[in-house]
C-alpha cells in the first residue's frame, strides 16, 4: 500500500537534501522517489545523507518534466507556501497524511510534490496539483529545509497507516470508482483548451486565468474513469459540431 | 509559551546535525537549545546547516552534563527506541506535543531529549526522563536523522500550541468563495443539456444517465460564482459557435 505512494522532488540544487529525502523517506516506509531533473544526482553527498538509505537512490527514477512524474497518479498533493495569487483547496499535514492513505488503499499512485529549495514549486506546476500542503511554521522563519518537509509528511503518512493497521471495526470502505489519472486529465485539460479556443471562449492572445480556473475545478471534483469519457466525449462532439463535421449521438 | 520548551542535544557527534536541529526549531517557532558535551561547536558546518537560524545557535547553552541541561524542568521527555529493558511511560510524538504545551502553558520549563547520533540515549539518561517519546518507524530501518528527529517533536509541539490559539494550523483560511445557489445550479444544468442536444452529445429520446452523472459530477465540485460565470460563458459561446452565429471572444 506505502508503495503505491511517491515522493517527488522537482529540480533540487543540493544533493544532500536528496540523501536527506531519501533517508527520510525509508525511515518512514517509503520507498518510491523520483527526481525531476536534479541539479546534480547522483552524488556522494546524496549517499553519506541517505545513511543506509541506498536502495532507495538506487531505485530513484530520474525524470525531465513533472509531467512524466506524475504520470499514472491519481492524487497529487504539492508542497506551497501560503500566499498564492489564486487561492487553491489547502491541507495540514495531517489532512495530507490521511486523503494519501485513503488514495494508496484504493490502489491508484499518489505524488507528494516537493519544490526548490529556495524557490519551491511554480505556478503552473501547483496548478497540476489537487491539493496543496502547507506545514505550519513561524512566520518569520517559515521555509523548512527540503528533507524536514519531507520528514514531516511522511511522518503524517506513516501515522495515518499505522491508524489503519489497527483493524477497522466498521470494515473496509466500499470500492470507490477509478480515478482518472494525471495524464489523462492532462490530455482532458489540452483537448478542453483546444475546444475552447475553437468556439471562440479562450482568446490564446489573452488567456488569463481560465484554464488555472478549470484546472482548480475539475482538480477537486476527483473526476472518475466514466466521467472522464463523458467529458472528453462532450469535446469531441462540441468540436464537429462547431467545424460542421457529420457526427453521432452517442452517451459513453 | 514556547520559550519555557527547551531542546536538550546529549553528546552531538556532526555539528551539522546540530544546525538541522536549530534551523527545524526556529521554524517551528522553538528558540532555547541546550547542547550537553557536543563533539565540535561551534562549527562552520552547524552554520551551514542552520540556514538562517544563527540567533539559535548564537542564544545555545553547552553545558557539560545531563543533570545541568535539566535544571528547573518540570517535564522531561526523551526520545528512545521502543525496546528497553526497563519499561517506561511511552508516548507518540502527538501525545508528546500535547503533554509539551500544556506543561508549557503552565509556566514551567519543558525538555525535549535527544540522544547520541548511533547510540541514542543511555539507561542512565532515559530514567531521568518522565516520559519516553518513540517516533513511529520502519521496523528495518528505524534510526532517524537527529536533526529530523528534532523537526518531528518540534512540528507535533507546534501543531499542538496552535490548536490552543484557535487557530487552525496552517493559519487563517483565505474568505471562501460565495458558492453557486441552487437555483443558478439548476439554471446551469437546464443551459448544459441543451447544450449537449444542439452539439449532438445527447439524445433527448434516449437520455440515459447522463445529466445525473453530470449533477453528480459538478454536485461534489462547490461550484463558486466566478466558476459558475465561466461554465455558463462556455455552454453560451458553444451555442453560438454551433448555430454559426457570430460572438465576442470573452472571459468573465
């Protein structure tokens, strides 16, 4: 089940952190890193922090875009600091722990997202999460070193599963559908822009928020298998109707 | 409240760790740190490591033994692997936060222990404390990192004091958003089946499910006002786009 849970560190500078991550991580029962172009990886100073956590650098899949790390996911939480211009759904850590677990037990991969160590993660790349996570800390000293960060959500993660271990009295949760995956709701938002553009509601001169806006939406709604191929299938047929192309009714 | 909570570090080996340690505190809003015999300090590399937390290095008391470390508390917790021979009042880092700030709030000082990077804290030590404090981990790979060590309990500390202030732990959350009404959630789903009928996605004469697994759908999404300008301003151009007619690009 842990092992359905991934931590994924975007364009880190100093490989100590990585070690540090990775220690972190195997302490924690975690075991799936991938790195996002990392400024320098491997590294001995990643092997003297990790400190027995080899395997786990070992096993690290190393990746050039956060698209591809998160491909196959089904719940992407990123790490932010408070302040964003489009306010987004936000989460404890201990939230943070328990929405992974729940995901994880269901089967699907979830991506806890780590940014910079200075800068952390982008705009656009917040965008491609569902939830952002914030760890409290004193306002005039609030940026966590990247493997404390790290420390504290799998903290969380390894609580909110070891609370499960203790045989639920109620039973197991019945089967929640298939979630669709990062990458298909990857292809959902291009196919989603492109339709927009073609009936004219998204000038690509002047797109401002609208799609960050869509993303917020249909990002929190948990969008399943079924509901996916209705909405791409209101796409395809939005866009023969508009290019005047003969199309069929059909309900997926 | 949190200047009476004292972090206690018995025989440091890596000053480094000694740098985590204070950069974990001070984000965690912890500033009294008690270093017993520490191999090197200071140290460029306790520096290096606290990042921005000098003030707490600066502000740290090097003592020689334990008993002097201790003087004035009223509640001493140590950190220890779960197995000794001698059982001991054990606590979970939450129980250990909890227990922390209450004494703290009280007025009375409060020591957090940590033991040597390998060999952790001694028998002697252990039975100086009140409570013993395990951190949930890996079986096979329990030993955590001292500075990470420190950043759990500090977090657990932090999390705890935060309860007590009212506040939720990441902080005040930003106005929600004025969600939709009902009556303009009807209103949308009245625009979006006719809609799907003039693109050809819906069949009036055989429905299916589709509208409920839309309701569903955009039901669990909270639909806020300037989300619900922006669907209603897709279904409008998409009418428009269909029958030919002509429109102005334009995003609410």
């Amino acid at each position: 089940m842990l092992q359905n849970i991934r931590v994924v560190l975007v364009n880190t500078s100093h490989p100590g952190n990585i070690g540090g991550a990775a220690r972190a991580m195997k302490n924690m029962g975690l075991g799936q890193l991938v790195l996002v172009a990392p400024h320098s990886f491997p590294a001995p100073e990643a092997s003297a922090r990790a400190s027995g956590a080899d395997d786990v650098l070992a096993n690290a899949r190393v990746v050039p875009t956060l698209e591809e790390a998160l491909a196959g996911c089904a719940l992407v939480l990123g790490t932010s600091a408070r302040d964003r211009s489009l306010p987004w759904p936000m989460l404890e850590p201990r939230e943070c722990g328990h929405k992974t677990v729940v995901a994880a037990a269901g089967g699907q991969p979830v991506a806890l997202v780590f940014g910079r160590e200075h800068a952390g993660l982008t705009n656009d790349e917040l965008q491609r999460c569902h939830f952002h996570v914030h760890i409290p800390a004193n306002p005039d000293f609030s940026s966590l070193n990247l493997a404390a960060a790290v420390q504290v959500l799998a903290y969380e993660v390894r609580t909110a599963w070891l609370a499960t271990q203790g045989a639920p009295a109620a039973g197991p949760e019945p089967a929640a559908p298939a979630l669709a995956t990062m990458d298909q709701m990857e292809g959902f938002y291009r196919h989603l822009e492109t339709t927009l553009v073609e009936v004219g509601f998204l000038d690509p001169a002047n797109p401002r928020h609208l799609m960050a806006r869509l993303r917020r939406l249909f990002g929190r709604s948990n969008v399943d298998h079924t509901e996916m191929s209705i909405l791409r299938g209101i796409l395809t047929e939005t866009q023969k109707a508009v290019r005047g192309e003969p199309h069929k009714r059909k309900e997926p």
